[in-house]
C-alpha cells in the first residue's frame, strides 16, 4: 500500500485495521465498496444520468 502516493503509513496501518485481512473481501470491488470508493450510475437508455460514490457498506 505505501507504493500508492497517497497512503502513508499511518494511513495503511487504518486499512488494515479496518478490514482484518485481504481475504475477507473476495472482490476488489466489495473492498473498494466498503470504503465507500466505489462509484455508483444511474443509466437510462445509452447515456449516464449520475454518478456519485456508493455507501460505504454496500457490496455491488
């Protein structure tokens, strides 16, 4: 994680806290939606109509 320019050690060290482990989550997605890093569209017909980030919690 300290490869990432904006993960510090502090902030790592938060991650793995909060998530135990890596296998606890078998999808990239369901971690990045846990955090809330996930973004959601709403679509109708071919174009977007929004997109905003998901809940953090919610497995998509």
């Amino acid at each position: 994680m300290l490869s990432m320019p904006p993960i510090g050690p502090v902030q790592a060290a938060t991650i793995i806290a909060t998530i135990g482990h890596i296998n606890n989550f078998e999808k990239a997605a369901e971690l990045k939606s846990y955090f809330g890093w996930a973004l959601r569209r709403a679509q109708t017909g071919v174009s977007f109509d929004r997109t905003k980030l998901a809940q953090g919690g919610g497995v998509q």
